[in-house]
C-alpha cells in the first residue's frame, strides 16, 4: 500500500487492539533460514562465536550496554506531546492542556500523566532539526542526514542504520543472541537496515521468530548429545597429537553453541509465555505494550540493540478524513497507552537495575505543522521535532534545546541526526569517528559532517 493510499483509508481497527495471542503475529520456518539473524546468516553458529569473541572496534566495558529505540512512525505531533504552547492561539495550541511533571518547570501533556510522574528520569530534547528527514526511518534510524529516501532504488545512499553499526561494531552482549533485533509489523516501512555494511549486519525480523531456535526436525536432545560425545572422543585423539592453543579455544565455540541450543537462551529470550499476566497487564495487551516487553526481555537476554514500531503510520495524524485521524480522534486515544508503555519500560528496566545500562530512545521521522488543519490535524513538519531519552547514564529531569511560540523552529541547542548517532555510539564505547568501507572500497566515517555527542547526556 502506497503511502497516499494509506491516508485515504477509512478510519479502521487500532493496531492497539489486541489479537486474541497473535499480537507479534509470529510464524515459523526452517531453523534459521531467512531471518537476517545479525551475524548468523553466513556464519555456523561456532564460527560466530569466535567472531564475536574477536571483535574489535568497541569498549565492551563501556557503561552503556544496550539500546531500545521506540520508533513512532508517522511524525508524532510535539506540539501535543511534549513541547506544548499553552500561550500561543487555539488553531496552535491544540485541544489539550499541559500539566505540571515531578520536576518543577517542566510541563507536558495532560494525557501523559505517566510520564509526568517520572520525568526526574527522562530527558526531552525539543530542538530537534528533522529538515533533511522525510517520510521514512532511515535519516534518524541512521543517525545520518546523508541517508535519505530517494525513491530511485538506492534509498539511504548505501549508509547503515545505528543498530547495524553496533552489530558490527560492538555486536551482542551475550554469546549468539543476535546483535540487533526489530520488533515491527512492517519491517520495509518501519526499520532500517545494514545498507552498503553488508547483509550479517541486518536486523533479525522479531515478529517472525518462531521455531527459528529450535533444532531440525527429527534431531532430538539424545541425538545430539550421543553426537557431541562421539566428537568429543575424536577431539581427545587430535589433542594429543596437537594441543595448540588455537585448537583449544576453537573447542570453546563448538562447547558454546552447543550448550545454547540445549539451553535454548535465544528461544526463553524471545518467549514471552515466561512473563506473568500481571506483567502483561502492566506493560498493556496492544501491540507497542508486547513488543516494549519484548524489547526489554532482548536487552535482558543480550541482545545490544532493539528496534521496534508499533504499526505503521500509526503517528501520522493529518485530519479526521484519514486512517490515523486527527489530533483528538486520532492521537488522544493512544496517548494513554503510549503514556503507559514507556513509563512502565523506564520503570522495569530500573527495577530490574538495567536502566544504566540501555539507552532508551523515543522519536518518529519528524514533527508536526504548527497550525492545525481544518480537520483537525496536523500536517508534516520536518524543520522542528522532540524526542525522550532516558537511562544509559543520561541525567533526568532536563529538557534540551527549545522551539519557538510557535513551535515551528528551533531557537536554542539545535541537534541533529548526527549528533543523536554520535550520542548512541559514544554511550556504547564506540568510537563515533571510526570507520566503515562501502562496496567500492572507500572508508566513511560513522558520524560525518559538524556533529558529535550531545553533552547533556553524557
């Protein structure tokens, strides 16, 4: 479906509304084939580990570990979220009022009360400048201005996404759980890839996931243990004739990636029946509600990177005669259940004491028009967003940078793709200023161009 054909389809069922238990709408296949599984797509499952064992490029004892990036697809409105004009004329202003937060001086929308409570724990930054973004995840799910949707086939101009740059550059935190994972309905349209990087650097499809950690058919546990004795006594013949330390480490890997199939760490991570049901309740039976509980059980289980988008377009609120709706029609009844899921990750993630260590990242492709339409909506706006940042070490309870009356431009600490890259790169002990080659050989560096990390969260 073309993206003006979305626009003009009636207004339809929320993608919040759950299911029945195929709220990931999950499937299987054949045991690891077709998932883009980051680094496992051309690699046997030792191999992988001794690849990752290698890995260079990261500070693995940086104090950020993972991220979570909640992409809100379709361009939230920030003038109805969290850089509200209570002063400026109603056609601006919005129907909704703001409110006071936990931090004195920082007010928010009045169908954000969650969040209010907790806003001693994140950061809003309201200066963003999405003028090189368009309708697509790739300009900030790159942390690029360069990569762009072109519309000629070479969309992204061949730049990789953050999450694909930590896969090969950090890769997972935890031995074969995959580097990067992306937790969306329509992965064409909500997440972004490895680009030029290369395919092992993909994210692994989560909704997909199924089946895909299993062991072949007809190959049981007895099976397989009866087979690693057999080569553990052909291993003890070619010891003691070499006993290199190459050889032993190899045996590492092969000992690994036995023991994870037998333990099935990959499949517990992505099985969300180990929640209980009053957990379920808490994060919310919608689709954003399961897959931010998905996503914390990724970071949890080792995964570095997690992408994940609700439903597509899902943001995109031009007026009543849309799929979306308009501001009121539209936007005001998922606030509730946006306010719910985000507020209940920060908490979990703190509960659970892995808050410092994932770096929680909350945006869309852009913002919305100051003034609103006749349908009551708003329009695309790509010279001014906001996005939430929390955890990963950053200080809460601060709001960077600022619009103006109308919440048209940025006025103050205006910041960029690039500088929300070198943030995520530097949090995680890479260094924003390495280097990838492209597929004609030519080096480009992670972070180009004036930009680096933001100094307020680091």
């Amino acid at each position: 479906m073309t993206h003006a054909q979305d626009h003009s389809s009636a207004n339809q069922l929320s993608p919040f509304t759950p299911a029945g238990s195929d709220l990931l709408r999950v499937g299987s296949r054949r045991w690891f084939l077709q998932t883009g599984l980051t680094g496992m797509a051309g690699l046997s499952l030792p191999a992988l580990l001794q690849s990752q064992a290698q890995a260079t490029g990261a500070n693995m004892n940086s104090k950020a570990k993972s991220v979570i990036l909640i992409w809100l697809s379709g361009g939230p409105s920030h003038i109805d979220t969290w850089d509200m004009k209570p002063n400026a004329p109603s056609e601006i202003r919005g129907p909704f009022s703001s409110i006071a937060t936990k931090v004195p001086g920082i007010n928010i929308c009045e169908h954000l009360p969650l969040q209010a409570s907790i806003m001693d724990k994140l950061a809003i930054i309201r200066s963003v400048d999405s003028s090189s973004s368009n309708h697509t995840p790739i300009t900030f799910q790159a942390g690029n201005p360069k990569a762009r949707r072109t519309n000629d086939g070479k969309d992204g101009g061949g730049f990789p996404s953050m999450g694909s740059v930590v896969a090969k550059f950090r890769g997972a935190n935890k031995p074969a759980m995959p580097a990067f994972v992306a937790l969306a309905n329509s992965m064409g349209s909500d997440v972004y890839g490895a680009g030029q990087l290369g395919n092992n650097f993909e994210p692994l499809n989560g909704v997909d996931i199924k089946g895909k950690f299993d062991m072949p058919q007809g190959v049981g546990v007895p099976r397989l243990k009866d087979r690693d004795a057999l080569r553990q006594q052909f291993d003890q013949l070619r010891k003691q004739a070499d006993s290199s330390k190459i050889l032993s480490l190899q045996d590492r890997y092969v000992q690994e990636a036995y023991n994870l199939v037998l333990g099935g760490a990959s499949q517990k991570a992505f099985d969300l029946t180990q929640e209980s049901a009053e957990t379920h309740e808490r994060y919310g039976k919608n689709s954003l509600g399961q897959k931010t509980l998905l996503a914390r059980r990724l970071v949890e289980s080792g995964v570095s990177f997690v992408t994940l988008s609700d439903a597509w377009g899902h943001w995109d609120h031009h007026g009543d005669e849309v799929k979306w709706g308009g501001i009121t029609k539209g936007l005001k009844p998922m606030l509730p259940e946006f306010d719910r899921g985000i507020s209940t990750l920060i908490l979990d993630l703190e509960e659970r004491g892995l808050l410092d260590s994932t770096l929680v990242l909350v945006l869309g492709e852009f913002g919305r028009s100051p003034v609103m339409t006749k349908t009551n909506g708003r329009g695309h706006w790509t010279p001014a967003m906001s996005m939430m940042v929390a955890g990963g070490g950053v200080q809460g309870g601060q709001v960077i940078g600022a619009t103006d009356r109308r919440g048209g431009v940025p006025i103050e600490r205006k910041v960029g793709p690039g500088d929300l890259a070198a943030t995520v790169f530097t949090k995680l002990g890479i260094d924003p200023y390495d280097q990838w080659t492209n597929q004609s050989g030519r080096p480009i560096f992670l972070v180009e161009g004036p930009a680096g990390p933001i100094p307020e969260l680091m």
